[in-house]
C-alpha cells in the first residue's frame, strides 16, 4: 500500500465531537506516542463492514452517545456511588484519560481503521493501562484481542470472557473474516488467549451446525443464559480459573432487551444489569482485568438512552472495582 502523507485522518484518534464531551469529565489526550495512564477510555465506531451501507451503521454513533450521558452515569466524581462503595476514583490519584475514537480513513479502500485501533492499543497495553473501549459493532474487539499480545504471553495467556446472545465463531461473511460475526473464533487463534468464556448465549445464538462444532472443538465453555439464571452468577466464577488474566467483551444483545433495548437484534431471556456487575466484580476480584470493551449499541433504537446509560454504568463499576482492588494505586498513595 503506498504511504499516504500524514494528515488530520491518519492519526491514532481524534477527539470526540465536542457537543459529547469526554467520558467521566475525563482530559481528552489524542497523543499517545508517551502515554501515562491508568485508565483509557477509547471510541472505535467502525467494525469491518459486510456490506457497502454498514459502513457507515448505527453502532458508530454509540461512543459519542455513551460520553454525551456522561452526566446520567455520573453526576459527579465526588458523589458516593453505591454501587462501587464510595466516589469512583476512591479519592487516590488516578489517571483516567480519554482517547478520542479511531477514525475511519475514506482514503484507504476498506478503510484503515483496525491497523490505528491496534496501534494506540499497543501503546495502551505498553503503557499498563487498563482499557475500556466502546464500540461499534462486535468487529472491533478483533484489534483489541491483536493488541493484547503485548500485555500477555503464550505462558501466561488471557481468559477472555464474553457476554453476548450470540457465540460468533464465524469464519467470514461475504469473505470479510474480521467483523462482527467472527471475533470469537479470530481470538480463538491467538496464542496469547486460551479459556474463553461465552456467557448468555441464548436461542439460536447465531451458531449454524460448523460454529457450534468449532467452538466445541476449541474447548469454548458456552454459559447459555439461562444456566446463569438457574445457577446464579457465583457458580459461573466458579467455573473461571483464578489469578488470571481477564479481558471482557460485552455485546448488548448479550443483556436483556429490557435493559439494554438499543440494539439490532433483540434476543429474550438476556442477563440483567445486576448479573454483569456481578461478574464484572466477580472477575476483577479473582485476579488482573486488562480491560473491557462494549459493543453493538444502536443509539437510534435507544429508549431514554438507557442502553448508552447502562453501558456506561458497567464501566464504572468495572473501574471502581478496579481501584478498590489496588491495580492502580496502594489505598496509602497519595
Ligand atoms: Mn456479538
């Protein structure tokens, strides 16, 4: 491919729209050649469309809407936040930046898009941050889980859990084997994850009769749904190997349409907000969570924004966990 000069499109990210503001009042750093953080916050609109006109779908607008109700997830830092246990951020000096999302370049057929996405990632990981990405569809875990290499190693490799209604162990569609239909099985090749978990996985699940067979044949531990209902989100961390490192995908179809309505295929019987939380917990609990990304919110069918609300409480829950389990700081530091 012929070098194209660096302009405004080829950088890493570009801030969000400013009417969206930043994620948590966080500062926007667009720079990230030296990055110092412990947190980012990271938009990556665009997956790897399967037709012409998805380029360009309604997910994309999900991390511009998720920061615009920043406001509705957290009224203030300072507030106790009960479902963390006191202000997010526990009073210690973390550094929460963020990122911008990734641009979709016109000018490169296919657009280039998962090679930045892959690129400021690195340089997360390199940098021991802790990424929470919004999406986008359920393509764009493919160059995180890339990026992950970095934070992992064939030894020591990476449990990724997954909550979705669907297994997406796709191999390609229309010959694009990086989209939203194929994370599972794209992550299911990388050497640096082994053990994923796919949680909440319910009626037909997207998965004709060869992904079924390839994610069996993987050794892929499916929680369908309803077992979570039945057996309670405890037994399901029981089944998770310990002092691990974590990474996690949430599709919002994997929760219920009740709670999370934005999205492009509503599926019944999907987890609840208070099971995510729990497992989010749960895992953060059991050893190092490297980061957590939340996909295939379709603002456009939001009721009330409940769904980009929903989205962003997770995050937090995510983070004050987090903190309060010491990845950043000692309670001590100031
Ligand atoms: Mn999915």
């Amino acid at each position: 491919m012929p070098e194209i000069p660096l302009n405004e499109m080829q950088r890493l990210t570009v801030p969000a729209r400013q009417s969206a503001g930043s994620f948590l009042f966080s500062e926007v750093v667009t720079e990230t050649d030296d990055l110092q953080a412990d947190i980012v916050f990271l938009g990556i609109p665009h997956g790897s469309a399967y037709t012409p006109d998805a380029i360009a779908n309604d997910q994309i607008h999900a991390p511009d809407t998720i920061r615009q109700v920043t406001t509705r997830v957290s009224r203030s830092l300072e507030r106790h936040d009960f479902d963390v246990g006191g202000p997010i951020y526990d009073g210690r000096p973390i550094r929460a930046v963020d990122l911008g999302n990734v641009p979709y370049d016109i000018a490169v057929p296919g657009g280039d898009h998962y090679r930045k996405a892959e690129a400021v990632l690195r340089q997360v990981y390199d940098a021991g941050a802790m990424s929470i990405v919004f999406g986008g569809d359920h393509g764009i875990p493919i160059p995180i889980l890339r990026a992950l290499e970095v934070a992992a190693s064939p030894e020591d490799p990476i449990v990724l859990i997954q909550i979705d209604a669907h297994i997406d162990w796709r191999d390609d569609v229309n010959g694009v084997s990086d989209g939203l239909s194929s994370p599972i099985r794209r992550a299911s090749e990388m050497a640096h994850i082994a053990e994923i978990f796919q949680i909440g996985i319910r009626a037909q699940g997207s998965g004709r009769p060869e992904e079924y067979a390839a994610a069996m044949d993987y050794g892929a531990q499916i929680v369908p749904a309803f077992e979570v209902h039945d057996g309670g989100v405890e037994a399901v961390l029981a089944r998770i190997p310990d002092n691990r490192r974590y990474y996690i995908t949430i599709d919002a179809d994997g929760i219920d349409p009740s709670e999370a309505p934005a999205v492009e295929g509503p599926a019944p019987g999907g987890l609840t907000f208070h099971q995510c939380r729990k497992l989010i917990h749960g895992l953060v609990g059991k050893g190092r969570v490297l980061g957590m990304d939340i996909v295939e919110i379709t603002p456009s069918r939001d009721v009330n924004d409940i769904t980009s609300i929903l989205a962003g409480r997770l995050a937090v829950n995510l983070i004050g966990a987090a903190v309060r389990a010491d990845y950043f700081t000692p309670n001590d530091a100031t």
